[in-house]
C-alpha cells in the first residue's frame, strides 16, 4: 500500500499564497517534510485553477519537482492544467481523476491515452453523486471501465477510487464495510489485478474531535489494506494513521519481518 | 469482535502468589481492571494445575465470578480443572480448548458435549505443531470440525483458533496474511457462520520494542475484524490495541455512527 500524500493543497493558506506569489519556498518545504514523514507519492491538488490553469500548474508541478522524484498525482477538474503538468515530464504522474461525469470523461480521460499515463477513476455518479452501497459502486465500476477502454491503454494504467463515505453521513460506516469487498472483488469484476486509491480523510470529514478521528482512520487503514488497497492518500502529518499504514506494510512486506521495517 | 481479556494468568507472579494463598483480592482487582477498560469475557489461563486442578479451578473461577457476570473462558490443558469449573455453573463458560492431540479430543472435547457448552478449537496438527499455510489451516479445520461433530453438538458451539504465528518466525507475517484469508473462507469450508478467536499476543511473541509491538497488534486487529474474526484475546491494558478493537467495532456497528461510540 504506497502512501500519498494529501497535504499540498491549494486551499490551504499558505499554499495558496505560495502559488499566488510565485514562491515556491512553502511548497518545497511541505513536500520535502512530508517525505520525511513517508510519503511515496504526492498529490497535487491545484482545485480548478480558472484563471491561469497551465500556468499555475506549472509554477506547482516545478515547485515539487525541484525536491522530490516521487511520483506525482495531478489533482484538478480542470484538463488544461493536467494537461499543463503532463507536458512538463521529469516525473512518474497520475491523473486524478475522472468520473462518469460526461465533462471529465470527454476532456479528462482522453489525456491518459495522449500521455500514456496512469489514471484515477472515481466511483461516482455522472451527475457525482456517491453511490450507497456496494452493488453500486461494482456497477459503477463496470460502466467506468467501460469507458476507460476506449482510450486504448492496458488495465495497469487505471487506478480505482471506490469513494470512502464520510461516517457523519446516514450508513457511511456501514457503506464503508461495504467498499472493503468491493477493492476485494473488483479484480474479479474486470478480470485483471485491479489497483486502488482511497482518500482516508474522507472517513472523518465534518466536525468531531480530532483524536478520535485519528484512532478511526487507523483502524480502517488496515482493513482497506487486507482488503488489497494499492494506494493511499492521507495526510502525512498524522502520526497514528500514518505509523499503521507503515506496519500494515511491514505486516505485508514478503522478506524477512524485523521491527526495523516500521521506520519504513 | 468481542474483546476477550488474556491478563489473567496463572504465569502472572501476583496471581500465582493469590492462588497458592487462596486470596482472592489480587485476581478481583485484576478482573474489574479489565472489565473498566472493555474486556467483554475473561479467559482463566490456569495453565496444567498438576497439584490440585478441581480445588485451584474452583477458587479461580468463583474469585472471578464474585466480580463479573462476563462470559469466562476456561482455559487449562487439564481436563479435570477445565471440568471443575463447568461444574460451578452460574456463568457463560466457554472451554478453551482442544486440538487434534490425542488427549484432547479424548479428555476436554466431550466435556463441551457433556456440558452442552462453546469450545475454541486450535488450528494444530496432533503434535501440537502449527501449520505452515493457508491451505494446511484449512485441511485440519476440516479436521477438527469432524472431531468436533462427533460430540454431537450444533456448529454455534465451536469456536476456531487459527493459530496467529509470531512475527519472529521465518515467514511468521506471510503466515499471518494468509490466516486472514483461513478466518473469511471457513464458513464456506465449513456451512455454517463459524466463529473464531485470535490471540493477539502470540503476533508479537519474543523480544522487540513494546511500542512497535503495540503498533504491530494494533494493525492486525483491524485486518482480523474485517475479516469476521468473532473474538480477539488480548491484554487489556495495551491501550492502542485495546482502542483501536473498539474503533474497529464502532466501524462495524449497524446503528447510527457516532464519535462516542469510542467509548464503548
């Protein structure tokens, strides 16, 4: 299970003014500490960016680049900025994402066929919304494979995010045991070994106090990883859930077991 | 996942002391520790008792019963201890347990038919040896489950252990992803919802860092709760495992999620 780190993103403060200012010192400084931390990847996530979209995401994809080879999630609605970032090369990227929403599917997807790249494909609705319960979410997952295949490229370059439901919401915990089977059969489903992302802080979104928070999100990463989670976007700064996922790996890992494993 | 407190052991010098001096105090206050930090049944390690088994049974089990109406397990190689304590009635007795050593289908197993109670069958080879897979794990359930039927009891009564091996073994982890896989597949094997039990210690059995030995148990907890495991034997005073089995259960839980539910 590759952690990805969610913590560059445009609505925070300090990112935000980092982009607007052309200073790419905050960014280099989040991206450098949230390696230490042990992140294998970085999502980028710009949001829209309406006004300048390739400029600003290239100003943010060169900003991270000139401090780590890690892989690179370009994280925006917006095809002209994905484009932006995919244009610049240098790094591993991953598209995130698309949906059946008929304007990603028309201006996003087609991007991974261009570039060749990995895609993230979200288990949602055309018109986004999230599906309730696991039958949907495989269904889903089939019309999204569907679409996937007209650009040609092979199964490895898709990437599943079944949408984790926020428990604040009515049967969200119950819609999350729900999704462990579906990460678990959708390799069945489609016939090849189907990869995963899921966005833990969504199991916590909404008001509730922190700490317990993070003892939910511990307790769910390792079922999302016996369930074959390939990758997981979390917040690096958050020591309980990012030290599980770290032994979860250890648990996993198929070389020789040594406490050492959990320093990563 | 019920939470099964493994503290009470006759290996335990304060306990050991209790029993040869017949005072009850250390092992009540032992009890409703566990109680108040979420155990929801107590196993009685007794151990053999060679000297006095009914007589040691006895006081142990009425020293719990003076303090809990918690489910007790029995859990002693000795047939006429674990017998003892049937005798006393008055609690939910579960007989832990047997295997396919010889003596034990002989002397324990027919007390559960005799006493029409629940009894935790290890996951063994005659020789008290641990199977080495997935697939070995799953040839001696059927195994046990023969043994098992011969008392004539219903499947409700029997509860599997399928044997955690420690990390310290060569391929000991391997072991454990593969018993994740033992827990969901054994009702299939079996026809019927059958039950198991973990316990959670034995992962981290040997020497090594208490603290990466928490967090190692705290990430297998969930991995065996999304598995269906139906009880896990643990120390309740480790408090991340401890914490993190309840969060795992307030994931599971039907009703209406709560961040209180934490609590217990």
């Amino acid at each position: 299970m590759i952690r990805v780190a969610d913590n560059l993103q445009i609505v925070n403060p300090i990112i935000h003014a980092a982009l607007k200012d052309r200073n790419p010192a905050p960014i280099r400084d989040l991206v450098i500490r949230c390696e230490k931390a042990g992140a294998q990847a970085i999502d980028i996530n710009s949001g829209p960016l309406t006004r300048n979209p390739s400029g600003d995401m290239v100003f943010l994809v060169e900003a991270v680049q000139s401090v780590t080879r890690l892989p690179l999630l370009l994280d925006s609605t917006n095809p002209r900025a994905i484009e932006a970032g995919l244009r610049l090369g240098g790094s591993r990227f991953i598209i995130n994402g698309f949906s059946l929403e008929p304007r990603k599917i028309e201006a996003i997807l087609p991007l991974a066929g261009r570039f060749d790249v990995e895609i993230i494909a979200y288990l949602l609705y055309p018109d986004s919304r999230v599906p309730s319960d696991e039958t949907e979410r495989l269904r889903i997952a089939l019309m999204v494979y569907e679409a996937f295949q007209k650009t040609g490229l092979p199964g490895d370059r898709l990437i599943i995010d079944p949408v984790i439901a926020p428990l604040m919401w009515e049967n969200g915990n119950i819609q999350d045991m729900g999704t462990l089977s579906v990460i678990r059969n959708l390799p069945d489903l489609l016939g090849f070994p189907v990869r995963t992302i899921a966005g833990i802080s969504n199991l916590t979104t909404g008001p509730g106090p922190a700490a317990r928070k993070r003892l939910l999100e511990a307790a769910y990463i390792p079922m999302l990883a016996a369930s074959g989670l390939s990758f997981a976007l979390m917040n690096m700064f958050h020591e309980l859930p990012v030290a599980i996922a770290r032994a979860c790996e250890a648990l996993a890992d198929p070389g020789i077991f040594t406490y050492e494993a959990l320093d990563g």
